[in-house]
C-alpha cells in the first residue's frame, strides 16, 4: 500500500532571519561621522540629526510591526483550517464544548492539531474542517449537514451524485446547472421565446420603456403619412 505524502510545510516567518543581510546604514551617517569629533553643535544641527533618527526609527518599527501582522495572519490562517473555528471562540467555549472540538478536529492528547488526508483509501486530497473527508467525500460523513448529492439524471438514468449546498436550488453541481440552462435555452427557443444567457444579464426596466417609447413615436410618425396619402388618392379618385 502506498504511503500517503507528507503534509505540506507551514509558510516560512516573514521576520528577518538572523543570517539575512544586514540592515542597510542610516541615511545621513557620513554627515554623523564627520560630525562626531566635533565638541560643540548647533541647535539646528542636532534638531536635524535628531528628527531624521527619530523618522528613520519609525519607519523601522512600522515595517517590523506589519512583518508581525503577516506573521499572525498566516498563523491564524493555518489554525482555522486546522481546527475549523477561530481561537477567540474557542476561549469562549465551555470544557465540554472544547473537548468536543478537539476530538472532531484531530487534536492529540496534547491539544496538537494534525493535518490529515482523506481516510477514503486510495484518496490524497486534504480533509475538510471538523471532518475526516474531503471535499468530494464529504457525503461519506453521516454527521455532515452542509451538502447534498447532486440529483441531475444521466442519459443512463442514474443521478450525478456529486456534492452540493443543501441551498442550492436546484441542487445539481456547476457542470449540470450549466448543462440544465442549456437544455432549456434550447427548449424555449425552439418554442419561439427568446431567452438571455447567463452571461448577458436582462436589460433593465428603463430600457424596456425607453424602447417602447420609441416605438410609439415611429408609429406616430408613420400615422400622418398614411393619412395623407390616403387623402391624395381619395383625390385623384374624385378628379
């Protein structure tokens, strides 16, 4: 039997490794050096040098402090999809309700989330939040009350069967709910109604009046000539 592969790595820290290059020097050292042996500054002089560390300074702590962000966001994106809930509501949570949580997310003795695969032999693909299956296994999980097999019919009769949300309406995966609008694109038009395609969206309802409008004023325009030529060919007839 072969030997599933191995989780994938976390992402690696965004903080500055100690073995990176070094920080680049301070804007404005060669300036600091020459006036290092001075004895005496003037008030300008050490304003200057002063506000420049003091912005050189906060622009290093703001990168240090969004390099923190990001860290945490990869940690609090690698624990939700670990354990399926956020941490601050597991604090919130009774020790029943954890314990509970633990033992449906595969957390060890020692509260460790583990990543697992499928348990569906054969099947490589990670396994859902708060399940032991994957996505396209989740209908194997008698407790799972999310989704529901796809019920379009095949030519052979037999129903699809694929996952779907227990919302969707109808319930039949992407592939059949693209080919159920085909077939009755095809019926419609076949009975001389037209019908827009999912892609093009219906025009609105000022375009609709803006149409019929238009329409009525063609027609007006088309009634003054009739009339008159009826007029003239009443004439001739008379003459």
């Amino acid at each position: 039997m072969a030997t599933a592969p191995p989780p994938p790595s976390p992402p690696p820290l965004l903080l500055r490794p100690a073995d990176a290059d070094p920080i680049p020097p301070i804007t404005g050292a060669a300036e600091d050096a020459v006036l290092f042996a001075a004895e005496l500054l003037s008030r300008e002089e050490v304003l200057r040098r002063r506000s420049r560390r003091v912005k050189q300074l906060a622009r290093h702590y703001k990168e240090h402090y969004w390099a923190l962000v990001e860290e945490v966001r990869s940690k609090l994106r690698e624990y939700y999809w670990s354990i399926g809930v956020s941490p601050l509501e597991v604090d919130g949570l009774d020790t029943a309700a954890a314990a509970a949580l633990a033992e449906g997310s595969g957390e060890n003795d020692d509260g460790v989330a583990k990543k697992g695969f499928c348990r569906i032999s054969g099947c490589k693909s990670m396994a859902m939040p708060l399940t032991r299956y994957c996505h396209g296994h989740i209908l194997c999980d008698d407790r799972q009350t999310l989704y529901k097999p796809c019920t379009y019919e095949t030519c052979s009769g037999q129903t699809c069967g694929k996952p779907v949300l227990r919302a969707a309406v109808p319930p039949f995966c992407t592939l059949h709910i693209q080919k159920a609008r085909n077939h009755l694109s095809q019926v419609f038009s076949r009975e001389g109604f037209r019908v827009y395609s999912s892609g093009k969206p219906a025009p609105g309802f000022h375009v609709i009046i803006a149409e019929y409008i238009r329409q009525i004023q063609i027609n007006r325009r088309k009634a003054p000539n009739a009339a008159s030529t009826k007029n003239a060919d009443k004439a001739e007839n008379a003459g």
